[in-house]
C-alpha cells in the first residue's frame, strides 16, 4: 500500500518524458520530438527510418517546428503575433498531440500553446500512404480576451544540414513561365515570393526543391521539394546562418497582409507538402505527380483526359455559328473528342469584338450566334464531341453592363480610380465580398442551367491586384484584402465542385499564371502557357512537370508559322512536343494540308492509344534542354514497368552537331522490351522491332537518328 503510493507520487512528479512523433511515408520519415513544457523540435526529414535511435546515435537537427517571435527571436521565424494587450513576443510550448487515420493517410496534430497566454497553435501533419509527400499547416486559435493581429503566420518550417545544398526554381513571365534557376544556396536570406495578388504563378512560382548532394540531378542524389498549396501572394524563403543549418520557411506573404483574429476566431494557414527522394529530382516530381493524381490535388487526377480543339489561336474573338461548326467537322474529322468556343461569344449592350468590354456580361451575342449557345451545344452533340467553353468570371471591364450595376464590387479602395488592365478597361472582382463570391458561382451555375451537357469550362483571369482596397472589407480590415480574395474563390470552387463535381475546369490565367496547388484541387487541368510554339514548350513544360502531372497540362498543336514567335516547325514535331501532356489542339484544322490531315489523323489515334501511359504513367526527364545540347529527352512508364513511351527531340541545328546516345529509365533492369516507333515519318531506325534488355537501355542506351533541326522520335517499348 505504502509502496503503490510512493510509486503513483513519483510517476505524478515526473515531467513527461521526450515523445517521439513519427511521421511515416512509404519511403519517408519526419521525426519530431516532443516533450511538456518544450517547444515541439523537428530532429529528421529524409529516408524512411526504422529505428528512432538511429537518427539520435548518428545526428540530429533539433531545430524549432514552429518558430514562433519573441523568445530565441534571432532566428527566422514562422509565426509573429501581436497579442491583446500589445506584447509582441510568443513563446510555444508541447501541450498534447493526437493522431487521425484518413483514408490515404495519417493526420499527426501537436497542439501547442503559449506559456501564459491564451494562444493556441495546431501544427499539423499529413503523411500519405499511397505517395512520399508530408503536407505541413497550422491552425491558430485565438483565445485571448481581445482581438490580436498576426503579422506572419507561414504554413511550415524544415531546416536542412548545411552542405553543397542548391535550390532549384522556377521564375518566368507571360509566354515564358517556369523557366528552371539553379543556385547554390551560400550565406544570406534566398528568396522567391509573389504579390501579384490574383495570379501567384506568373513570375516566380511557390515551388522549389533542395538538393542536398551538389549541383542537382535528374535522377541521383538526395532532394527534397516544398509545394505551397495557396493561389494569393507567398513567400518562401531560405536562411543561411552560420555553419550548421538552412532553414526553410514558406507561407502566405504576410506583407501588407496583417491579420486580425477576434477572441474565438481561428486562422488555418495553407498546406505546405514536402517530398523527399534520393533518386534526385524526378524522384520528387514523380511523388509530386503522383499525390496530386491519387489524391485529388488535381482534380479528379486519375480520370483519362479528352482530346480537344480550342478556337482561340484559330478564331480569336471572331466566333461565329458557322465558324464554330466548322472548327467542330475538322477535330471530329481528326479523331478529336471536345470542342472549346474560346473568349468573344458573350456581350449584349457591350459586343466582345475587341478584349476592352463585356466581361461580367455573361449572355450570348446573338448578332454573332444568333441561334444562342444551345444550338453549339447540340452542334458539338450532333458529331458526337463534348462541348466546352470559356468564361473569366472573376472579371469586369469600365465598359460593361455588370460594371455599371455594380461599381463596387471591383478591387479598389473606394477613394481611388482604379488602374485598368487589358484593353485599357479590364478590372478585377473583389472575391472577398460575398455578393460578388455570389455572382461567380451563378456564372458557372447558369451557364449548366442554360446549357446543361457541357462537358468543360476554360476559366480565364487576365488581370491582377493593381488597385489596393475594398468596399466591401471595413476600414480595420483592409489588409485582409490579398488573403480574403483568395480564401472567397476557394469557397466559390468550393461551391460549385459540390453542385458539379464531373464538370471538367481548366485553370487558364494567361497562360500559366495560376499553376499551383491552392487552385488545382479544382480543376482537372491547367493551360501551361499562350507561348504553343513548340521549341519554347520543351522548356516550358519541362519546368512545369518539375511539381505537375502531365494529366493536367493541357498542351496545343496549334499553327506554323506560330503566332507569338513566328517560328516555322514541322507538324510532327508539334505534335510529338503536345503528346507529353494532355493533347489538344490550338489552330483551323482546315489551314492543314492533305499529308498533314493525315498525319494528325494518326497521331490523334496514337495518342488515344498511349494515353494512360502519358497521362497516368511516371515520368523520367532524362536530357534537359536546359543543359544546352540542343537535345531533349523523357519519357513515362506505368506502374508496373510494362510499358513505356519515350520521346526525343532535337531542337538545335548546328553543322556536325554532337549527337549524345540516348539513354532510358525507370525501366526493370532484368526485363526485355520491344521497340517501336510511333508517329512515324521516313525510314525505320536500325532498332525498330528489335528487342533489348532494361539493363542496356539504361546503361547504355540507343542511337536515334535525328537529322536536321526540329527532328523527334516517340519510341514505344513493350515488356516481352
Ligand atoms: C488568355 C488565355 O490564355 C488564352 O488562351 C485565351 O483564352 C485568351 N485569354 C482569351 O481572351
């Protein structure tokens, strides 16, 4: 009796000793230590662990999860707060942790709460069991007496061990997106942030990976990827000091952007997924491609996508009934499977002929399509093609009817005159406003009243943040402007994938203004740029797929000489450049050719053919056309390593050029596999039909014959 109370006495007394949090992937591990009393400490990211002692007996990071300002503030920090009564420092300690199963993963969330105050952090963690990636957010509670600002609140943190660490991004401009920046990562701050406002994927993009072993590679060494799932403004940055660490924190751009949470009120920051591999950097897209596919991060992700004719480079704004119908006869003739009527069918008191009216203005111009868009509808029906169209619902002009109704629903402050964009009218709609968050959905929801078999909706946004302010936001709250807007799209596409959840959306901002992980959970795909000159896509592309699957980017054979550089290309190698993603074309399918029609006859059908591969498969970039040989190779492979297609292209043409062999992977080393071309034009190469081991394509690959400049060659291999 005596001892049982001595015992209970002792183990009351003693603090709770260090817990270990082990956040499981597949491959992966996050480990986190906790303990009462204690800030939560991240001691591991990297390889799969199988014991805890292993990390402590060789090394460990300790470092802060979730850096908070105000105690041990010299570091970067993740949260900054200012509380009720005006102290600015915050200091988090363990309080408990609970884990949830979901159906792909596990939840870990760790609460943790302020010493004396009455502020609460959730950080939580979703390991997948079906891919490498580990999402990171945070749930802020305020339970303080009075309101209290945040003014920084990132979605996570991860430090890596100091070393030859590069960062890998992706910084561009309209017709340029995603082009791919290598730096080493050197003392100082590396940042890359965003504050368009509206289109977060314009310049820089809230993506990067770290590689840990060097000069980052393809297909070797230890890297690990950090995704930030918002569509508003962001900041990822890097901080080098001193000898031991880089530390690695990313969220919403807080500039500008002060939070107010009243008493009771909670913020949850974004996701922010990391991947891991030490198969270099494809092994992190291929997690990457493959979380967004089995898990709805792209939407609906593992249905096969159609292939379509969009009028846009073919028509511009000149729609027409007639027009229509024939863009329709020539894809059906193709072997297409969708029609999209681009932007210029809409406008009643305002006639869409030029792009400075009529947005908002969501009724058919009847002098254009006198029938209505009914008639397309059943038109498309009639040839047996799905129908689509485009709509840029978050948008108005000065020369609008919506406009003239409703001059406060724009972004503005109201004691300003707006700035104008495209045509020198365009203005942007403030989504933070529930009116206006109204109307957007209505647009969608009367466009499937009036027309209810549509099959797709391109949606457009061509105008950014350019005038500060809200009318609808209080003179307080102001500066919940760039976060609010974002958070009211999200519950609009929230919205209507709830009522249309089969509906197929392309995220369009002009181009590929708006790739990112906030937006894509809604939409099947995204229009990967308005540059379709097929030289300039291989560089394009290859940056996008660094964090996308090739099943959402919507890549267009459209016309030669192309219309924004002019370039004369083959049609195959066009197409051969667009069957990396989800194929569609851009142009009148009247301007082909008889042996072009023809070709593109074969192609579609071959396409439909490798589709699951391309769409579905794992993707091996193999030859970067950054690397500036003059060559570009990659290529998919299903799951089970059955069947792959792979493609190589030659984009350069100088005399004697050196011509590399061209090498495989992914493939199963003790597997042998046939050989066959697709999308054949000339003579067979010497290894057509033949059949070769996994082992020797790998090591040591084949030779291709690619004469002239714009040569390519798709290879199908087939396991025997
Ligand atoms: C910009 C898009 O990127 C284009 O594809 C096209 O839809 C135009 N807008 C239409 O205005």
């Amino acid at each position: 009796m005596r001892l049982s109370f001595l015992l209970l006495a002792t183990v009351a007394a003693m603090p709770m000793l260090a817990k270990d949090i082990l956040v499981n992937t597949p491959n992966t591990t996050l480990l986190l230590k906790a303990e009462e009393g204690k800030p939560l400490h991240v001691s591991y990211y990297g390889e799969r662990i199988s014991s805890v002692s292993q990390v402590y007996d060789a090394f460990s990071l300790w470092e802060e999860a979730y850096p908070a300002f105000g105690a041990g503030c010299q570091e970067i920090t993740a949260l900054d707060v200012k509380h009720a009564d005006g102290n600015m420092s915050t200091e988090l300690v363990y309080r408990s942790d609970a884990q949830q199963a979901e159906a792909n993963a596990t939840v870990y969330t760790v609460t943790l709460k302020d010493k004396i105050y009455d502020f609460e952090v959730d950080v939580c963690y979703r390991a997948y069991n079906n891919c490498d990636v580990i999402e990171t957010w945070t749930v802020i509670r305020n339970n303080e007496k009075k309101p209290i600002v945040l003014q920084k609140y990132a979605s996570g943190f991860m430090p890596f061990r100091q070393g030859d660490a590069w960062v890998t991004h992706q910084h561009g401009s309209w017709g340029a997106e995603s082009q791919i920046t290598e730096e080493p990562l050197k003392a100082g701050v590396f940042e890359v942030h965003d504050m368009n406002g509206a289109k977060n994927a314009v310049i820089n993009r809230p993506n990067i990976m770290v590689s840990l072993d060097g000069k980052p590679r393809e297909n070797e060494g230890r890297v690990v990827g950090a995704v930030l799932c918002w569509s508003g403004n962001f900041r990822m940055t890097i901080d080098t000091e001193g000898k031991r660490v880089h530390r690695l924190v990313a969220g919403i751009n807080e500039a500008h952007s002060q939070y107010e949470l009243k008493k009771g009120e909670t913020f949850t920051t974004p996701e922010l997924a990391f991947a891991y591999s030490n198969e270099g950097m494809g092994g992190v897209s291929r997690s990457y491609h493959r979380w967004a596919r089995l898990n709805n991060k792209v939407h609906n992700g593992q249905q096969l996508r159609k292939i379509l004719l969009n009028s846009w480079e073919g028509v511009y704004l000149n729609v027409s009934q007639d027009g229509m119908e024939k863009m329709m006869d020539g894809v059906k003739s193709l072997g297409g499977e969708l029609f999209v009527m681009d932007d210029g069918w809409f406008g009643d008191k305002y006639q869409r002929s030029v792009d400075d009216c009529a947005l908002g203005d969501w009724v058919t111009d009847t002098r254009k399509l006198p029938k209505g868009v009914p008639a397309l509808e059943k038109a498309a029906a009639s040839r047996g093609l799905k129908w689509g169209i485009w709509i840029e619902p978050e948008m108005t002009n000065t020369k609008s009817e919506l406009y003239e109704k409703h001059p406060d629903w724009i972004v503005c402050h109201p004691a300003r005159t707006p700035i104008t964009g495209r045509g020198g009218t365009q203005l942007i709609l403030d989504m933070s406003n529930p009116k206006v968050q109204d109307f957007v959905f209505g647009v969608v929801d009367n466009i499937m009243k009036e027309t209810p078999n549509t099959y797709y909706i391109k949606w457009d946004a061509n105008f950014e943040i350019h005038n500060f302010g809200s009318h609808y936001l209080s003179a307080d709250n102001q500066s919940h402007l760039y976060v609010d807007y974002h958070l009211g799209l999200k519950k609009t596409l929230e919205r209507i994938r709830a009522k249309y959840p089969d509906l197929v959306i392309q995220c369009c901002a002009s181009g590929g203004g708006r790739v990112n992980y906030g937006l894509m959970p809604y939409f099947e795909e995204f229009w990967v740029s308005d540059n379709t000159d097929a030289q300039q896509r291989l560089f394009i592309q290859w940056g996008t797929s660094m964090f996308f699957p090739s099943c959402a980017m919507a890549q267009h054979v459209s016309a030669s000489p192309n219309h924004q550089t002019g370039r004369v290309i083959p049609l195959k190698f066009r197409f051969d450049v667009a069957m990396t993603g989800r194929l569609g074309m851009e142009m009148k399918p009247s301007d082909l050719n008889e042996k072009e029609t023809e070709f593109a006859r074969k192609a579609v059908q071959t396409y439909k053919d490798i589709r699951p591969i391309i769409q579905q498969g794992n993707l091996y970039r193999i030859l970067s056309p950054y690397d500036k040989t003059g060559f570009c190779s990659e290529m998919f492979i299903t799951d089970d390593k059955s069947e792959a297609v792979f493609f190589a292209y030659k984009f350069e043409q100088y005399v004697d050029l050196f011509r590399p062999r061209f090498h495989f992977a992914g493939l199963d080393p003790n597997a042998t596999y046939e050989l066959t071309e697709l999308n054949r034009q000339g003579g067979a190469d010497h290894w057509e039909g033949k059949r070769i081991t996994g082992t020797f394509l790998m090591k040591q690959g084949i030779e291709i014959a690619l004469n002239g400049q714009f040569a390519s060659k798709v290879i199908k291999l087939k396991k025997i």
